[in-house]
C-alpha cells in the first residue's frame, strides 16, 4: 500500500489528512475507513476537508477508485470538498491532476490556500437542511 491517511469527523465535516502517492489499496482502506467514520454523517449535508501532503498522485486505478467513492458518498449526503496542499511540490500539476475526480463526480470542489478560507467555503456549501 502506497499513501496514508488519518480521519476523523468534526460537527459536519470528515477532516481527511492524506500523504501520497496514492495506488488502488491505499485508496480502497482510506475508503473503508471513511465509510466507517460518515456513520454518524449521514442523514445530513456534509462536506470534506482534505489536508494533502507529500505527492497527491494517484495510479489510474486509484483515481477511478476515488472518483467512485465521491460519487457513493454524494448517494449518502456529501455535498462538498475544500482542499488544502501543504509540504507539496508543482501544487498547479496536482490541482490539474486532482480536478477531473470531482468534475466526473459532479462535486463541488475548492482549492484553498489556508485551513480558515477551505473551512469557511465548506460550510457555506452545506445547505441547512437534512437529506431524505
């Protein structure tokens, strides 16, 4: 397995801090983990905020894995992504390299400069009603 990750939950928002590179098996146990941490999420809107470090490269296989984990969470209430980059070299190509997971996923995305700007865009994506 290639990438880590720590992940918890903070009122509406899964606070995902993930080191890459990334390949199929650390994207399907990150995957496993969150699943088991949005227990308490879903029923709501909520969002995520993702602290990426080392090098946010995924393998083909990881990244079509990741785009069809957003696409089930959205099934289960997720509404948002911020992400911050911090310790990462060429940000541009990793943003360009990241982008496609949310678009083919239909996911409202930010790339933010700092924790405060990513939270703040966060929670003014999550609507404040309750999903059926």
């Amino acid at each position: 397995m290639h990438g880590s990750y720590e992940v918890g939950v903070e009122g509406r928002i899964l606070i995902s801090r993930v080191t890459g590179p990334w390949n199929l098996e650390a994207v399907e146990a990150y995957s496993e983990e969150v699943n088991r941490k949005i227990k308490q999420l879903i029923g709501q809107p909520w969002g995520v905020l993702a602290i990426v470090s080392g090098e946010p490269i995924h393998t083909p296989e990881s990244m079509q894995e990741m785009t069809d984990t957003i696409r089930f969470h959205r099934s289960l209430g997720r509404c948002a992504t911020a992400l911050i980059f911090v310790d990462v070299e060429g940000v541009h190509f990793m943003k360009t390299m990241l982008a496609p997971m949310y678009i083919d996923s239909k996911e409202p995305y930010y790339f933010a400069d700092d924790e405060a700007s990513a939270r703040s865009w966060l929670i003014e994506q999550l609507p404040k009603t309750t999903v059926a």
